[in-house]
C-alpha cells in the first residue's frame, strides 16, 4: 500500500510566503526585528518571504510566534487523535518543494508536552540555524546528517541519537546524495495545538518597513 501523502507543495511554498509576509507587515515588523526574535537571520527571513527558501517546521513556529499567530495560521498538518498510527496510514507532508517532509506521530491531550514526527530530509539539504526555547531528540532511522550544534559538527547514522536544548543553535545537512530519515521529539509546540504556549499568543512590536 503506498503511504498517503499532501502533494502540491510549490502552491503552498508561496501561499505561505505571501501570507508571512503580509501579515509581518500588518503587524509593523521589520524583517529583522522578525528574525532576531525568532532566533533566525535575516536573510532567511528575506529569502522565505520571497518563496526562495522553505522554513523547517520550528522555524515556522518560531516566526509565527513573533508574528503573534499560531502555525496553524500558516500551514494546515494533518491531525492525530489516536495513540498508536499505522505506517501505511500516516500523511506524509512537506512545507514547499525540495524541502524536509513529516509524518506526524504524536497526539495531543490534556498536559502533554512532547511532539514527534519522522522527519526525511532529501540528500544536499540544508536546515537553516536556529535556536530557541525547549530541547530536542534525534534518533536516526535512515542514511546520515550533520547536525551542527554551537558550531560543533557531528555526523549521526543509523541508529544514532542526539538530544539537546534548542537554546544552542543547532542545524542539519543530509551531506550524502541519499534521503536520510529521522525521528523527531521535541516540547516546541509545532502543531500550534497549545494555547496556554506563551508564543502562540505573543503580540510583539516592532518597527514598521
């Protein structure tokens, strides 16, 4: 059976830059008030509003944060609403073209704090430097990355793991010309599920462009 999957993602790669960046300039922010509070540069943030560059799942949860959205605002993921998911039934989707794809896993209740999805990161792809509140996990289920952790780089294989907190700035690169999966726990609210998360309420100011 073939795994379900959202396709169209070159539509959805500038549905989302056009709505960033609309909404970034409605609420009066500069591209670099956005990127310093987001933990991201500025050229990233140039780039992604321009659908040059497609933003991982916690840099658009980042951005959306400072944006005073919830992610939900921005991209629609697939739910989940049981405890155990089936491989062949899981969605598997991306946020633009050429970019990382997930399949969603964990599900949300009252008091939960842990999100994870696998994540398949195609060969050359490089995830953009982050850093922000929480921690992560990476356990590797497939092919190899680098993972650069404060500078540091450490390349992960097959049945590697790696976990850490997301205040350091951190980034992947699958360096090989294979797909290499992950699977993926971190506490940052990616699914925009929880309203009491702070950032998902967060209306910042800044300068207007």
């Amino acid at each position: 059976m073939l795994k379900k999957s959202i396709s169209d993602d070159s539509k959805t790669q500038t549905q989302l830059a056009d709505k960033l960046r609309k909404c970034r300039k409605e609420a009066g922010l500069t591209m670099q008030y956005v990127a310093d509070h987001a933990g991201l540069s500025v050229g990233f943030i140039s780039q992604v509003e321009r659908s040059i560059t497609v933003p991982s799942l916690s840099s658009l949860r980042s951005i959306s944060g400072v944006l005073g959205k919830p992610i939900s605002h921005f991209l629609e993921q697939p739910s989940n609403d049981t405890e155990t998911t089936r491989e062949t039934d899981r969605i598997s989707y991306s946020v633009g073209q050429n970019a990382l794809s997930y399949e969603r896993l964990s599900v949300n209740f009252p008091g939960s704090s842990i999100r994870s999805v696998i994540v398949s990161e195609p060969p050359g792809h490089r995830n953009e430097p982050i850093n922000h509140e929480g921690e992560e996990l990476f356990f590797m289920l497939q092919g190899e990355i680098t993972v650069e952790l404060e500078g540091v780089r450490t390349i992960l294989r097959r049945g590697d793991s790696m976990h850490f907190d997301s205040r350091k700035t951190h980034s992947t690169w699958n360096h090989t010309d294979k797909t290499a999966s992950m699977l993926w726990c971190g506490t940052m609210d990616v699914f925009g599920e929880d309203t009491t998360d702070p950032m998902h309420n967060n209306q910042s100011k800044g300068k207007k462009t």
